[in-house]
C-alpha cells in the first residue's frame, strides 16, 4: 500500500508499505508510520515501526497491533520537552509491562502477549532506533546496505535458535537504542523475518538502489521474492527513501515568530494590541517587564518584551519565544503561569499571570532572621516548582532571589525561564550557536564553569544556595569570596564549606549537614532527588548527628539555648535568695 510522497517543511520522504499472511491462515505482523503536522514535526520528528508478533504465542497478532499503535500513539502524546530516547523509552517499558501483564491472564503465561519490534524517529537529522527482537532496521547509503539492528537469538544448535527478547517476554525491558545521523539519499529498510531471513541482501540493495522503483512497489517485490523462495511465514517490509532534511540554514520553527518585529520601549499609559501599560515592573539589558491591562476585559497581566539591543540575534530570539513555548507547557501552581494572548501579536512579546508581592531578595531584606519551619516552607514550593520542570526535562539554570516571588498569601512562585535548558528543544536543528547557560555565577553550580553538561543537580546547587542565604539573614556564604573566581577544578578542590551556624548559631547542626551535601562542589555527592534534601531539612538525618565532636549549639540551638536561659534563670534564683539573706 502506498503512501506516495510526503513533504513537511524541509523534510521530503517517499515511503511505501506492504504485508502478507503468505501461507499462514493469520497475519500476525504490523506495520506503522506517522508523520505529524506542524512544529510536532520538529518537536517529535516521525516515526516507523514494525513488529512481528511472535507465532509460539496465544496472542502474537494482538500484541504486534499493540505494540505499534500504542506506540505511535503514546510517543506523540509524550511532553515535547521530552528527549526522544527519554520518550521512547518510558513509552515501550509501559507498553511492555501492560503485555507482560495481559499474558499472565492466558492458560499458558509463557506464550503471552510477546512480539518483537523495531521502531525508528527520524527527528531533525538523527535516527534514533528502538529494537527488541528479530524484525530489523537497514540503512541503504552510497550502494551498501548497512543493518542497523542486531537479532536477539539464542542459538541451541547450528540450525537452531529461539527469540531471547521480545515485547511483553518479561516484566523486565532489555531494548537496544542507537542515534545515528541520517543524509538526503539514504534509504531505510523495515522487515520482519519472513522477509529478510529468505532475501539476499544483494536482492534488497538492487531494489533500493532504484529511484524510480517507488517504495510500495519495491516492498511488494520483496514479499513476492520471498515467498518463491520458500518463506512459510508472514511477510513485512516498510522503505523510507529520505529526499531530503532540515536545512542546516533554515529554523521553521520560529521562522514566523522571529519576523515580528521587536516592540518599543513602552512607557506608562502607551497600548500594545489592546494591552496597556500600567507600570513598568522590571528592566534590564536582556528584557522589560510592565504590568498591563487588558482593555478589552480589565484584567490585569504582566508582558515581557525583548530588548532591542537582540533583535539580530537569532540565538537570543529562540531562547525568547522558548521562554514561553516552556510556559505554556507547565501547569504548577510554583510556576508563574503563561497567558494566551486575545489577539494576534503584532510584535514580539508574551503575557504572563500578575504575581503580586515581593521578591524573594525584598523578602530576606526584610526578614533577616527567620524561622526554620517558614525557610523549609519556602524551599518546599520552590521544590515543587522545580520537580513540574525537571518531569519535562527542564532545566531553569538560573534560580536566584530575584527569580522567585512570595504572594502575600505565602504562595512561591518561580518567575522567570529565560535561561532554561529544554532537552528535547536542544536536539533540533538550528542555525547558529545555542547560547550556553545565562545564569547567576553566584548561584550557579561548578559544573557550568568546568564545561560539564549540567543536570537536575545542578539546579539543586542553586537552591541549596538559596536556602543557605535564608538561613543566614543574606550574611553568609558557604565557599567565601573565593567561590565566585573559581574557574578550574584545582580553584574548586581549594575550597572549603563554611557552617551556616558560623554565620547564625539558631541553624541546627543537621539543617548545616543537608546544605552541605547540597552545595557540594561534586554534582555526584549531592541529593539524587530534591525531596530528600527537604526532608533532611525537616528532620534530623542520623549522618548529621553522628559527628560526636559537634557541640550542642550546632547540633540543636534551639536546645542549648533553652538549657542556657535555665542555668542563667537559676544562677539568678540563687543570686537572689542569697542577697535576700
């Protein structure tokens, strides 16, 4: 069955598909393609897949369809800020779970719900490849037919082997994954083994060395040869001919929004598409912020717009409308939320949620010393915040004071992703250099000065930072002044943690012990998860205790200055009586 010729954007494929029972009563293979519309294309990219099910089992035909509509399906409905492997692979060991557990319901469990499968997401100019199982993957490049898959047998004799993974084979997935670049002219190959396994490659190469053979047809010819040869099972084969990809010179994505011209500096009383400016909250090289209200409705937003000094800067620009591609993307009460604009911009800006209140910085100005329970209060929303970011794959890379709101109802709020990294964004292909990460250097984790790739740990450095500024009233530091010149790791192997209680002598030995395992200067020896650190701030963690050396007032403030005032209170109850005598 043809598919004919397709063209997204920049990507030009031809593609064609054919299958047969053969001489077998059922046809328990599958095959599947999708390509999306729009910027999905981009996000996504496409996909191919093919899945033979396993003829042994009760239920192969069943669990071959599964296994490629479920999914095509499930990928696409996966966070676009998701990486393709991370999608793909959380997709197939669900999908694999839910075989596993429909083959336990059969008389037989060992002859399940159990298919091999081959899938393929051509997404900018990378192959990435999923396979478990015997069907296959061949790239055809400049007359050599190259596979790109490996069969999972085991072998009993010379003439003999079982499958030794598949779909739904195990509670457990062992799947094998490869990225590999892709070139206009390459021809990829899908089949199952009643195909490949009764067609000599010099066969396939012939037929996908033709141009003018259209897909459909060379996959027909195939099954036919097959069949003379003597293949007694289903046959299966997919081609995509790829005419073209992504130009390195071209960015589709954003080619329409980066032809929106940069909006002025607006004042006080000025309108942009309806939207008047009521105040100018923040401005800086990079951006402005204003308070605008709609005047259509009343209601009240903030509007970012990008500086002028950016507005031939193609790096700048997709960082810009990223911020709010991210935006519209999270829904956690800790991120501030972004607006859908009521009409069509006529220039370059974004809307976003009004959040009243303070800065985390005017907060700690304002409360240089406070409780433990209100500081772990705050850092727990922030947590909250992050961990909505880092389910998507996201990075803020730049978390400071400045960064962070507390509503007068106690609400935190992270207001700003103007330096996010977006992992399944950065495997696009684009034009220019990405710019690296724009943070704070005072919060930001060493990883970034040593040119390490950063993770969600590195975000946990900043937070640690924060909370640690919280806890000593904005005094104190936890590597002095020299943190801030480090650049190499023998600057970084130099320095020291400084106790919190150093600064303020109220901070537990404990809440010292969690900000020190937070801030160490290794990403390794940090918290794997953010909640354990918030968990370590609310309550004593045993390693923290153990330091027998420790005195009590690092240990426990609160207790030995309860103990102090009663030894001072009796000193003063005997002073007392004696000179009453």
């Amino acid at each position: 069955m043809s598919k004919g010729m397709h063209i997204k954007g920049e990507l030009r494929v031809r593609y064609g598909q054919a299958t047969s029972a053969g001489v077998k009563p059922q046809n328990e293979d599958c095959l599947g393609i999708q390509i999306p519309d729009g910027d999905l294309l981009a996000t996504k990219g496409l996909v191919v897949v093919v899945a033979d099910g396993v003829s042994a089992a009760e239920a192969g035909k069943e669990a071959s369809e599964f296994c490629v509509k479920s999914f095509i399906n499930d990928y696409f409905s996966t966070p676009e800020t998701w990486e393709v492997k991370t999608a793909a692979h959380r997709v197939l060991v669900s999908l694999n779970r839910w075989l596993f557990s429909k083959g336990q319901s059969l008389a037989d469990e060992r002859r399940g719900y159990v298919a091999a499968m081959s899938a393929l997401i051509l997404k900018a100019r990378s192959a990435h490849i999923f396979h478990v199982g015997d069907t296959r993957i061949y790239r055809f490049r400049d007359g050599a037919l190259e596979p790109l898959t490996q069969d999972h047998h085991t072998w009993v004799s010379s003439e003999t082997c079982y499958l030794s993974r598949a779909m739904g084979m195990g509670i457990n997935l062992d799947i094998d994954y490869r990225k590999t670049g892709i070139e206009p002219g390459d021809v990829l190959f899908f089949s199952t083994d009643g195909v490949h396994e009764h067609v000599k490659n010099s066969d396939i190469s012939a037929l996908l060395a033709d141009p003018d053979v259209e897909p459909d047809a060379a996959c027909q010819q195939l099954i036919d040869l097959a069949l003379a040869n003597g293949s007694r099972d289903n046959l299966s084969c997919q081609i995509l001919r790829v005419e073209s990809l992504p130009d390195a010179n071209s960015n589709d994505i954003y080619d329409a929004l980066s032809r929106l011209p940069f909006p002025p500096a607006l004042k006080v009383g000025m309108s942009l598409d309806g939207y008047q400016v009521e105040a100018v909250l923040h401005e800086s090289s990079r951006s402005q912020l204003y308070q605008v209200r709609d005047k259509e409705t009343g209601e009240r937003m903030a509007m970012k717009t990008p500086s002028v000094n950016f507005s031939d800067d193609a790096a700048y620009i997709e960082r810009f409308i990223m911020e709010e591609w991210i935006g519209r993307r999270i829904a956690n009460p800790h991120i501030v939320r972004t607006v859908e604009q009521a009409r069509p911009p006529q220039c370059l800006y974004y809307l976003m949620e009004n959040v009243e209140g303070k800065t985390l910085k005017q907060w700690m100005t304002e409360n240089p010393s406070p409780e433990i329970g209100i500081v772990v209060d705050i850092v727990q929303q922030i947590v909250d915040g992050l961990r909505a970011l880092h389910r998507r794959e996201t990075l803020h890379q730049d978390l400071k004071p400045d960064n962070i709101m507390i509503q007068p109802d106690g609400v935190v709020k992270i207001i700003d992703l103007g330096s996010a990294y977006i992992a399944g964004i950065d495997e696009t292909s684009v034009p220019f250099e990405r710019e690296q990460n724009l943070g704070t250097m005072k919060y930001s984790a060493p990883e970034y000065k040593l040119g390490r790739r950063p993770s969600t740990r590195s975000d946990q450095f900043a937070l640690a930072m924060i909370a640690y500024e919280l806890f000593t009233g904005g005094q104190g530091s936890p590597y002095g002044e020299k943190f801030a010149a480090a650049h190499t790791l023998r600057d970084f192997s130099a320095l020291g943690y400084q106790a919190a209680a150093r600064t303020n002598p109220l901070v537990p030995g404990w809440v010292d012990g969690a900000l020190k395992k937070a801030l160490s200067l290794n990403s390794e020896l940090r918290y794997e998860v953010l909640s354990e650190f918030v968990v370590d701030l609310k309550q004593p963690n045993p390693q923290f205790l153990e330091s027998g050396n420790m005195p009590l007032i690092q240990r426990d403030p609160l207790r030995f200055w309860k103990g102090l005032s009663a030894v001072l209170g009796a000193m003063v109850v005997v002073l007392l009586f004696l000179l009453m005598k």
